[in-house]
C-alpha cells in the first residue's frame, strides 16, 4: 500500500504506515483511529473486517496479500501452544545433544586419560625392565669377568653347587683347600697342555662329601671313562674273571 499523488502532497507514492515498537506491526491512523495495515488490506481484499490476521512468514513487514491469512483467537491460541511446543521440544533436543555431546567428549578425554596412563605405565614397566635387564647383563659380564680371571673358582663354586643339591655338603669342609685343589688342575691343565678334571674319589651319586679328602685332580679323558664308577668297580674291571670253584 502506497499513498495517493495528490497536488501538494509530498508523501504520493510511499509506502503507507508507520512501524509501531509496542507490537511491531505497521499502523495506519484513517480519521484519528490507528489500524494495523495487514487488517487493512484483508479488509481491502475481502471487503469484511477479519477477527484476526496474521503473516504466514512471520514477518510483520510482509503485508502482500500472499502472506496474510485470517485466523481466530482459538486458532491463534492453539497455533501458538503449538509453537511453544514445538520450541519446548526443539529445546529439550537441543539439550539432549548438547548433553550427548558432553558426555562423548568426557568420555573421550578419559579414555585418552586411560590410555595416555596405560602408554605411561607400559613405557616406565619398559624403562624399568630394560634397567633390569641392563643391570642383570653388567652382573652376569662382572661374574663372568671374575670367574674368567679366577677359573679355579668357578670350578669350585659349580662343584660346590652341585654337592649342595645332592646334600653332599659337609660342615668340616674347607673352601680355601677346595679352591686351592681346582687351582691346582688349572696350573697343570697350563704346564701340561692337556684338559684335567677335579674328580670325586666318591661320586657324589654314590653317597661321597663335597670335601677336599675327596677330591681329587686327574686327567679329563681317563675322568670322562671313570664316569660314576668308584674305585674298587675299576680294579675289578682290570682284573681277569676267575670262576668260582666248584665245592
């Protein structure tokens, strides 16, 4: 709607209506009365004042013919329990997924929490067994480098290992007399350039002592044929076998 020209009318050709801040619609003052301007142009359109208009968009400065539609106050009552409704249940969506979205993301930083702790925990179980292991290899190379300066002693130590087992060990042994003894096999393995072994006179599986009375130094080969056998089971192998005779 526009203003009529008239001759010394310098509002022809404008839109009609001023902008009401009270309710936002475009009013229109006909014989000091204000209308709304949408009632006006249903009632220009349909020649029948409405009981109630509204814009179809929602736009209040839409008042094309297109978007007005008549309504009642039920109507718009409903219509708007509807919207407030629909608001309500837009809302309570909107809700859900913000809550939805927290928890993902809480669930989400704890189960990196979870993980950065488990790669934390696994990396320090790494550290620590790699100590470990590192620590274990320099006593294993540090005991190793000793028995290699002290040979006699490993001999003993592994024979005395081996009497412990067996429960061959004796109170009255001495470990000094012992060592000096696998000393002693190393001294002439060196001067006789032939591998000797510390034997037991008395197999330890026979029942004889870890004990330097018992010990004695021979050569491998002749030890390595003696295997468990004690002495009086070698004398008999070297002695002719004599029948018994007949009484």
């Amino acid at each position: 709607m526009t203003w009529k020209h008239r001759p010394r009318f310098p509002a022809g050709g404008k839109p009609v209506g001023l902008l009401s801040h009270q309710d936002g619609f475009y009013r229109v003052r006909i014989r000091r009365k204000d209308y709304r301007l949408h009632r006006l142009s249903f009632f220009y359109m349909t020649g029948r004042w409405p009981e109630r208009v509204r814009n179809i968009s929602g736009d209040k400065d839409d008042n094309r013919w297109c978007n007005l539609e008549e309504s009642s106050w039920d109507h718009e009552r409903e219509r708007k329990a509807q919207q407030a409704a629909e608001r309500q249940a837009q809302r309570k969506a909107e809700r859900a997924v913000a809550k939805a979205t927290r928890d993902a993301e809480r669930a989400k930083t704890k189960a990196e929490k979870e993980a950065k702790a488990a790669a934390d925990k696994t990396e320090r179980d790494a550290r620590r067994a790699e100590r470990q292991a590192t620590a274990a290899q320099r006593r294993k190379e540090a005991r190793r480098a000793y028995y290699k300066a002290n040979p006699h002693l490993r001999r003993a130590a592994k024979s005395k290992r081996r009497a412990k087992i067996r429960g061959a060990k004796t109170e009255d042994a001495d470990s000094q007399k012992i060592a000096s003894i696998y000393e002693m096999r190393e001294r002439m393995e060196r001067l006789l350039d032939t591998p000797y072994h510390v034997d037991h006179v008395i197999p330890l599986s026979k029942g004889g002592l870890h004990h330097q009375d018992n010990l004695v130094v021979m050569r491998a080969d002749f030890n390595q044929w003696k295997s468990d056998r004690i002495l009086e089971q070698i004398i008999r192998h070297f002695t002719p076998y004599e029948p018994p005779e007949d009484k």
